[in-house]
C-alpha cells in the first residue's frame, strides 16, 4: 500500500475495484474519498486510466490541505479545477 503524508499526517492509499466500495461508509457510489477518521484515502481504480486516478488522488489530497489548514471558501469545482492543473503538471514530469 502506498502512503502520503498530508500537512503531517501520513495517509494510506487504498484501491478498490468497486464505487459501491470505496465510500467508508457505504451510502453511495464514489471515485474517490479521504476519510480523516482512518487516515485513508479510498480510489476507484477499475476501469478508470492512471491519469484519471492520480487526478482523483490529488483532488483528495487537495482535500486533506484544506481540511488542515483550515480553508473553508473552495468549491468542488474549483478543487477539481486545481486538481486537473496539479495532475497536468505530474504529466508533463513524466511522474504518470
């Protein structure tokens, strides 16, 4: 299993091959998920392209910072727009 450390807590990255699966609490169908309370950050990986998980990922992780840091004024939107930038970028690196 992979491991991230967000603002200084480290996070286990979990993979799951159903949507039904990766939401902790099992109430609804997700791609993706950071559940604080486990340290976890839950993806959908079946049928979805690397590009698509490593943008889910940072789209998590962007979650994590403004949990952490206390920023209350982002959209979904706008998360998954700095998310979108942030996975450009890993691709131009080559880090895919």
């Amino acid at each position: 299993m992979n491991k991230i450390n967000i603002c200084g807590m480290e996070f286990t990255i979990k993979y799951f091959d159903k949507e039904s699966e990766v939401d902790h609490d099992g109430c609804k169908p997700l791609v993706g998920q950071i559940v604080y309370t486990k340290n976890e950050i839950r993806l959908l990986k079946s049928t979805r392209s690397k590009t698509a998980i490593n943008q889910t990922l940072w789209h998590e992780i962007l979650h994590g910072i403004i949990e952490f840091e206390h920023i209350d004024d982002l959209s979904e939107y706008n998360i998954d727009r700095m998310a979108n930038a942030l996975n450009t970028i890993a691709d131009i690196r080559g880090n895919k």
